[in-house]
C-alpha cells in the first residue's frame, strides 16, 4: 500500500492521471472528452463527460443489489423518532418527489429553494433535484424573511420546499409566516411551494400556489409518476450554497456534478477510512456544506448509511445524546464541530454520560467548521480512547483541504494542526505581498491554482465576482482568507480568518494562537479572543472566558490566571491585559464565533445582528459586559 506522501507527489507529478483514475469510481453516462479545462482563470473538471448524481448516490447501489441496505437512519432527539430507509426506499422515495416536482413544471436547470429543518424530506428534495438535473439551493431552516429574500432573488427559484415548523430545545418555530414575508420581500416570485406539515404546527396554506407534501405525493405514487434520472453534464451546476459575503451580499458557491462527486467519493475512503455498509454521521444541517457533502452526498456516493440527526449535543435531552446515537446506531465515524465538543465538555467535564453507554463501533472523531484548538482534542482523546482527527475545509471546497488520511496512512498527530494538504492542493502561505514565507512564519494561506475537482467553479451568474472574491490578490492562487503557517514537517496550522490577525504596535499577533493558550485553562470551556482599537498600540486583545459547569472560584482569578497564561506562553508582546468572563460567545448556527461582530460592538461601529446568529440576544450581553469593563471607545450603534 502506498503511503500519503507517495500519493500526493503523485498527485504533484501527474495530476490529470490521478483524477482520471478517481473518476472510475463514477458511473458515467458518457465519460469526459477532457479531465481538466483552465480558461481565463476558470477551472472545469470532466469536460464533455454527462452523469447523473442521484444515479451514483442511490440507484446504481440498487442496481448492484444493494437495495436492503440502509441508506439513511432519521434520529429525533426533538420528537424522540427514528425512521430508517433502506436504498431501495430512499430511491422510491426520490424518484416519487421527481415526478412531483417534474408535474409542477420544474426541469432541468431549474432552481429549487429548499428550505426545511432536519427531517428526511429535505434529503429526498435535494436528491430528487439531482435525479431530474434542477439545482437546488439549500437555504438552513428559519433563517431570517429577509436573508431568505436575498436568496430567492440571487437563485430565481421556480419553487420553494419548505415544512411547518422546526423544532429547538423549549420551541416550536414557525417557518411558514418567514417564507411568506421573504416571498412578499423578494422581487421573484416562485410559482408554487410545496410544504411538508409537521404534526408539532400547521400552517395555512395559500390556495393556488402552496400545495401539501404529502398529497403530491400520494398522486405520483397513484400515478406512477417516478421519472428516470436525467443525463446532465458533468459540469452543470448540483446545487447553489449561499456563504457571506464582504460586502453584503450573499456569494452563491456553485457545486458541480462531476468533480463534486469524483472528489467526495475519493475522501469518503482515502480521508474518512469507511466502506460501503459503514454507519457514518456527519453531526451537522443539511443547510450548511457539511450536510451536502456528507449527510447527503458523500456517504450515500459510497454506500454508506448515514444519520440524519434532529437535535443538538447537548439540552436534548442532555449531553449524553451524541453518545446515545452512536450506541444506537453502531456509528463507525462521528464528524462535529469542536463547538459541540465544548458544549459537551461543559455540561459533563468527567465524561460522566460515556460509561452509559457501548462506544464500541465508534473508530474515529472528526472535528472542522472552525479551529480546534488543542485542549478540546485531548479531552476528547481522553474520553473516547481514539484518534481525533482535526481537518479543515471550506464551504468553497466541498471537502477537506487539509486532514490526516486515515484510509491511506494515519499520520503523527500535531495538536493544532488539521496535519497535511491532500492530493488536489497545493498550499502555500505568503506575506502581503504575495511572497513565500519561511517555515514556522505565519501568513495568509493560498491555493496554487487550479482546485481540485468539487471546489467551486464559480459563484452563481456572477464570474467577475468569483474573481475578484479569490483570484484578484494573490494572482495564481486562490484566497482562502485564513491565517496560519506549515513547519518544517509541512504540517499546516490555520490560527485565525485573515482578519483576525491583530496588529499589536506592530506586531502581527494571532487571536488563535491566544484562544489556544486560554482554552489549555482547566476552568475554560471555550473562548475567544478578539482585537480592539487602542490609541497606543492601534490594538489590544481581550480574552473572553466561558468556563465549565461547578466552576465556583472567584471570576476575577481566574481572570488573573488567564492574563499570566498569555503572558507566559507568549509573553508581553502580546499586552494582553483583560480577561473576562461572559455566560456564552455568540456563535451562528453552525458554531463558528461572531468575532467580527464583537470587534464592532468594542470599537463603538455600527453593527446588525448576522443572519446566522443562534440567538441575537447575546450580543446585548457582550456589549453590556464590554461596556461594565470600560473597553467600548463609544457608544456602539446596532444598525437597523
């Protein structure tokens, strides 16, 4: 077997070859004219080639006979229901909402807004998209009428997928009356919705455009309406994902078919060390990438049952619950984010909730969507007795960037460091200028050009913008807009967004590298460090400490303690002076920091409330506890 460091340098050497030979694993209606095609700065992979996904993530393993296999186990912590599908009933089920879709006009190219809590359907919706060659456009559940506006005008969606309600801990949300304000809101207007009705809410319908999921349903199946998957070509868009953009407006990440499936079906073996039969679970939301990729179509590409999970890691009903699903389920690999980890680690810091139940089939932990920093990776080492596997990734590349390929050769564990660069990419970091810094000297990070197959092509009708986003700065390279270093091993280590690299009277200072530091404190559940304006030395970082449950010390040593740590670990350069203790960070939705938002709050900006945000209210708290400390400039301004 051929280790990691002789498959990247063949990759290096003939990476046209190394694509094409990843490609056999596809089913392929008509195989690519040409691997690879660079024009003008844009990449096509599979030229000429024409597939079709759902084909490759459900029917083929029916056609193999695979069809009692399960496909897909559907866990509730909200409802306490669990639902499993097999391959054969999760294609019927698909091919089902196909016909539906194809009976209310929408064909190939066509855009399909699908916005929908956890449930089964929203994977049968996207599936069913892939199945007749529309694009669907994920946007997450109960994301806010206005944003979801913002979308429908980007998309131009001919319908929306939608359902009642989604379900929190404590509440019910109503997604009808923030689908009808965005509808209102938006200058396009679909021609039909189609909405699921959860038992826990109905909504009111509106007669002539809105029509029940399972009435359609049951018509496509008294009419045998069940279309054949539709040949489209390899470089036809799969799906639009929506990330932030700079400037305001949302960037649509357009997903192809071709290279998304070549490079998601390569990872599920080469990366994640699973086979065909394998229980995978991807703890996230179907609305973030990490659902695409690999709740919906990473593992159904390579014949693996995945979970779909309705619930959170802890509160539903306690911080047992991954533990539970993993017992129940007999999962083989759990992917997260570190922030679940920590809220796990809050709420049971002894890993009390373990010993109740059987870990056994659990192989390995998988952590990205944000930096996991090296605290959270050993407690949860400690606790599960198995590799914790940091790697990092993008909305913009679909799949891992940087990782530890257990399927090919484990690799020594660096902590802080998501390990080494995975065929496909060629990472460099670079100083301001765009040179090359020495090993150990920290930079932006960049992408050698072309990416590889299933990063994104292009953003949505807007090419301009795609250059401009990630090509213009660093010409040859793409941006990735994080921060870090490789040390002599090449071992990569992403310490913050570009942006939180924080000036210090000039030093170049990473917030990550300080958020590493305070987490190592046995009282700190999670933190985070931000960068504001200071009239001596242009900024100072300020520590904000979340600490474990019990903790029962007075907060102002531990504070103390957090100011020393920095001092001692990174010395006065840092002029770290000011720790504090908050109740909670605010994050969004999937468990990344509002940094940023913070800094605008301390620097007396105008700032709003982000789309994502998990609960608005937070940021009161930050401004009130910033303002008691004396370290807001001016009174900050939340913008309407």
């Amino acid at each position: 077997m051929a280790g990691y460091r002789d498959i990247y340098q063949r990759w290096q050497h003939q990476p046209v070859a190394f694509w094409a030979e990843a490609a056999r694993e596809i089913d392929w209606i008509t195989p690519p004219r040409d691997v690879l095609a660079e024009s003008d700065g844009l990449t096509r992979w599979f030229e000429g080639a024409t597939c079709n996904t759902c084909w490759n993530a459900l029917d083929r393993h029916v056609a193999a006979g695979h069809g009692d296999r399960l496909a897909l186990i559907y866990d509730s912590a909200m409802t306490g229901k669990v639902k499993t599908f097999t391959y054969a009933e999760l294609t019927e089920k698909v091919a089902l909402f196909a016909g539906v879709l194809q009976r209310h006009g929408v064909g190939k190219g066509d855009r399909v807004v699908i916005y929908m809590p956890m449930v089964p359907q929203a994977v049968v919706a996207m599936l069913a998209c892939a199945r007749i060659g529309a694009i669907h456009s994920v946007v997450f559940g109960g994301f806010a009428a206005k944003e979801l506006a913002t979308r429908i005008d980007d998309a131009t969606p001919k319908m929306i997928v939608s359902a009642s309600c989604g379900l929190e801990p404590g509440r019910v949300i109503a997604y009808k009356p923030l689908l009808d304000k965005a509808i209102d809101l938006a200058s396009h207007k679909p021609s039909a919705c189609i909405l699921f009705q959860r038992s826990e809410l109905a909504a009111e319908m509106v007669e002539g455009r809105d029509f029940d999921w399972k009435a359609e349903m049951d018509q496509a199946r008294a009419e045998d309406r069940k279309p054949d998957c539709v040949p489209v070509a390899a470089t036809d868009p799969l799906y639009i994902l929506y990330t932030s953009g700079t400037t305001g407006k949302p960037k649509g990440v357009v997903r192809d078919n071709g290279g998304h499936m070549v490079a998601l079906k390569w990872s599920m073996k080469n990366i994640y060390d699973v086979d065909p039969g394998d229980v995978y679970w991807a703890a996230s939301d179907v609305g973030w990438v990490v659902g695409h990729s690999y709740i919906v179509y990473g593992p159904l590409l390579h014949g693996c049952t995945s979970i779909l999970f309705e619930g959170k890691p802890v509160g539903t009903p306690d911080a047992g619950t991954f533990w539970r699903v993993i017992a129940d389920h007999k999962v083989k690999v759990l992917f997260t984010a570190p922030t679940a980890f920590r809220a796990i680690r809050k709420e049971d810091p002894q890993g009390n909730r373990l010993h109740d139940y059987d870990l056994s089939t659990l192989k390995a932990l998988y952590l990205a969507g944000e930096r996991a920093d090296p605290d959270t990776i050993e407690w949860a080492e400690a606790m599960l007795k198995l590799p914790v596997i940091d790697h990092w990734w993008q909305t913009e590349t679909g799949w891992a960037i940087a990782a530890n390929p257990m399927g090919i050769e484990p690799l020594p564990v660096k902590y802080g460091s998501p390990t080494v660069a995975m065929p496909g990419y060629d990472v460099h970091v670079v100083d301001e200028s765009g040179k090359q810094v020495e090993a150990g000297a920290t930079g932006a990070i960049v992408i050698k050009l072309p990416l590889p197959p299933g990063c994104l092509p292009t953003l949505w009708h807007n090419d301009a913008g795609f250059r401009e986003a990630y090509l213009q700065d660093y010409p040859g390279y793409y941006k990735t807009a994080d921060a870090g270093y490789i040390d002599s091993d090449g071992y990569l280590y992403i310490m913050s967004r570009t942006d939180d690299i924080i000036n210090v009277a000039g030093h170049r200072l990473s917030t990550g590298a300080m958020e590493e530091v305070l987490a190592a404190h046995p009282d700190v559940a999670e933190c985070a460090v931000i960068g504001i304006a200071d009239a001596l030395k242009g900024q100072a970082p300020v520590g904000f400490l979340v600490l474990n449950a019990g903790v029962t010390r007075p907060l102002s040593e531990i504070e103390a303690e957090a100011v020393a740590l920095i001092r001692d670990k990174i010395g006065p350069v840092a002029a770290f002076k000011k720790a504090m203790v908050v109740q909670r960070l605010p994050k969004t939705r999937s468990g990344k920091v509002l940094r940023g938002t913070m800094r605008k709050i301390a620097d007396g900006q105008a700032w709003t409330s982000p789309a994502t945000i998990e609960d608005p209210a937070v940021l009161d708290e930050i401004s009130a506890v910033l303002s008691s400390a004396g370290l807001k400039r001016a009174v900050a301004s939340k913008a309407e």
